[in-house]
C-alpha cells in the first residue's frame, strides 16, 4: 500500500512538473464581479448630470412650445383669409417659411443631443472602466466580470417567450458572493475621482426632443 502510494505520489509530481507555469497558477487567480448598470445609476456624476438634463429639457420643451405656438398662429392668421387673395398668398408663404423652419430646428436639435448623449455615456463607461482598473490592481484581482442580471417582470404574462429568453440569456452571472463584488469599491472610487476633479458635470447632454408634428396644411 504504501509503494502504491509512492508511487501515485511521483507520477503526480511529475505531472504536474509536465506543466506549463501558468496552467499550474490557474487556481490561485483572483476573479472578482462589478455590476455597471448600478456605478452608473450610482455614481454622483450621474447624479449631477440628471439636474443638469432636467434644467435643459425644461429649455428645450419652452422653445419647442413657442415655436409650435407661432406656427399655429401664422396659420390661423393664414385661413381667416380667402384663399384666392393676395394676402393669403402672403400669409401661406410665412406659415411655410416658419413651419419648414420649426421642422429643421427640432431634427438638428435631436440630432445634436442624441451625438452629445452617446458620447456623455461613452465617457461615463470609460471612467467606471478605469476606476474597476485601479480596485482590481489594489487588490491584486486577475480577471472582473461585468455582472447583469437583468430583472424579470412580476408579472411574465407581460412578455412573449423570445423576451424571457433573451432576458434570461443576459445573465451573464448566476452567483457571486459579497466577497467577490466590488461594485460598491467601484462607486467609490469612481466619485473619489470625480471630486478631485472639480465634481462639476461638464458635456452633459439632455434626452433628445420627441419629433414635433407636422404641422396641418
């Protein structure tokens, strides 16, 4: 019994000696789970960024408004008059004018905060990004896995088999210990930056307007 053992021994060293360095390191990596969706719901830039978009939609809504106002007006103004007039030729001509201006503004103002919103974004993932770096390497982690679990519906009769399963599918993470997450590392980290660097929200962009009606001929 004991040469068996020996021997089971000696052919397992030797195993393991056949090896590459790294195979052998495998079980002493450090993984760990940081949730993005919640630094970024969390984080006080995205805190400050929401003020910030409610003062521009609060803007943007009072422009809207106005602009469709004077368009109304030039065409209330415009069918008082009797159609084969010369000043309802006049008066079609300024609603046009106005009408086909108030169009444009509203497609360049969504196309503008729509590119500012997606790079706001960008640079918001990049930071918690660089923040989940720096946790990792103070820590000495190898590998963090973004966690998302998206959360199902109370109620699953509200969605069709396909949602549930892609729903289901996005769980990319089934288990992780408070151990292993560092979410709330990561939030801290990312607002400690932030604060140094002035804690002021800059290149925030608001949600784009919903396209305004065309208005009736």
């Amino acid at each position: 019994m004991r040469r068996n053992a020996f021997v089971a021994s000696l052919l397992a060293g030797l195993v393991l000696a056949a090896l590459p360095a790294d195979a052998q390191e495998t079980g002493s990596n450090k993984i760990a789970v940081v949730n993005p969706a919640r630094v970024f719901a969390e984080m006080q830039e995205t805190k400050d960024l929401r003020a910030k978009l409610e003062q521009q939609r609060a803007t943007i809504e009072a422009e809207l408004k106005a602009r469709q106002a004077k368009v109304k007006d030039l065409q209330a103004a415009r069918d008082l008059l009797k159609n084969d007039s010369p000043q309802y030729q006049e008066a079609d001509k300024a609603f046009m004018k106005e009408a086909i201006e108030f169009d444009t503004w509203s497609k360049i103002t969504q196309a503008q905060l729509q590119g500012e919103q997606k790079q706001q974004m960008k640079t918001l993932f990049d930071k918690i990004v660089s923040a989940t770096q720096e946790v990792a390497t103070a820590q000495a982690i190898d590998l963090v896995l973004a966690d998302q679990r998206p959360d199902l519906p109370e109620n699953l009769g509200q969605i069709s088999v396909d949602q549930l399963r892609t729903i289901l599918n996005q769980r990319n993470v089934l288990h992780a210990s408070e151990k292993v997450d560092l979410t709330d590392e990561v939030i801290a980290k990312v607002d400690e930056k932030y604060r140094a660097g002035g804690g002021a929200a800059s290149g925030a962009s608001a949600p784009a307007p919903a396209p305004a009606p065309a208005p009736a001929q």
